[in-house]
C-alpha cells in the first residue's frame, strides 16, 4: 500500500526530532569528556586555541579598521579617507604639516598604502591568456568566414534566409 505524502512527511518529521535529540546526548558526552581533559591536564584557551591576540599587521588601525596614515600625538589615527577630524584640522591650523601627522613620521611614508588598487576585474583581465581566435567553420563561397561562435553574422543570417542550410555552408574538411 502506498504511503500519503503527508504520512512520509510525518515520518521525516519524527526521524528529525530523534535524529536532535541523539546528537544532544552525543555533544552532552563529548562536551563532558573534554571538560574532564581539561582539569585532568590543567589546559588554559591559549593551550587550546593558541594566542588570543587578533593584530594582524603592525600598521595601526582605525576606527572602522581601516589602516591609519595619519596620528596624532595622544594616538588618535585617521585613515586620510572620508572628512577630516577635529584633531586633524587643529593640528594643520596650529601649523603642523599632513607629513608630519603620517604614522611613522617620515614624509611619503604612506603612499604606498594610498595607492589605488586595481579592480578585481582588471587584474582578471590582466591574467587570462588572450583570445584565440577559432579556426572557421562556415563559409558563404565569396571569402566571408564564421567559426560558429557568437553573433551570426548578417551574410550567414541572409544565406539562411534565402533557402540555404547551415550544413550546406560548413566548410569541408578535406
């Protein structure tokens, strides 16, 4: 006898419910068995998990993790994107030079930073072998050639239209 599709979706419903409830007394066990291994070694999270810092670079950072081109005396970075902050602008109008305000002090120190990238997109560009152009597979007897690929060319398109095939305008391979 067949079954509904209600009754088969009541039965993946039940089988889900026990499939949870397996793996919560399964992680219960397992939680518990590395806890106890834990104590019994005496394992701190920098054991487990190595250090705890996440610096990743020595640059300094911004606010919004940008990295900071510009700081000031008491610390406070700025990206040199978006508009100026408060402490930027005192320290230009109290004579202070963009230069002198950059990360590490010397002046052009950054550029490389502020550089523009290039777009993913170009650098795909830059990478992919050039075309190739195909060998030709149809032909219209007067010189005009087609590999078959992309847009049907307008002599292609007016052989077809006068009665022609496409198999009667591929060139032989003889």
């Amino acid at each position: 006898m067949p079954k509904s599709l209600q009754q088969v979706l009541s039965q993946i419903d039940k089988l889900q419910r026990e499939a949870n409830s397996i793996r919560a007394k399964e992680v219960a066990g397992v939680i518990s068995r590395i806890q106890e291994a834990i104590r019994h070694y005496n394992l701190t999270p920098a054991d487990l998990f190595g250090t705890t810092s996440k610096k990743t670079s020595a640059a300094p950072k911004g606010k919004r993790g940008g990295v900071a081109k510009y700081q000031s005396a008491d610390g406070k970075t700025w990206s040199g994107v978006g508009k100026r902050p408060n402490w930027f602008v005192a320290a230009i109008e109290a004579g202070k030079t963009p230069e002198e305000l950059l990360v590490d002090g010397r002046p052009g120190a950054s550029t490389e930073q502020s550089k523009p990238t290039r777009s993913r997109a170009a650098k795909r560009k830059s990478t992919t072998k050039e075309r190739r152009t195909g060998e030709p597979k149809y032909h219209n007897g007067e010189g005009k050639t087609w590999t078959g690929k992309g847009t049907r060319p307008g002599w292609f398109v007016a052989a077809l239209g006068s009665g022609k095939t496409a198999e009667d305008l591929l060139i032989s391979k003889s």
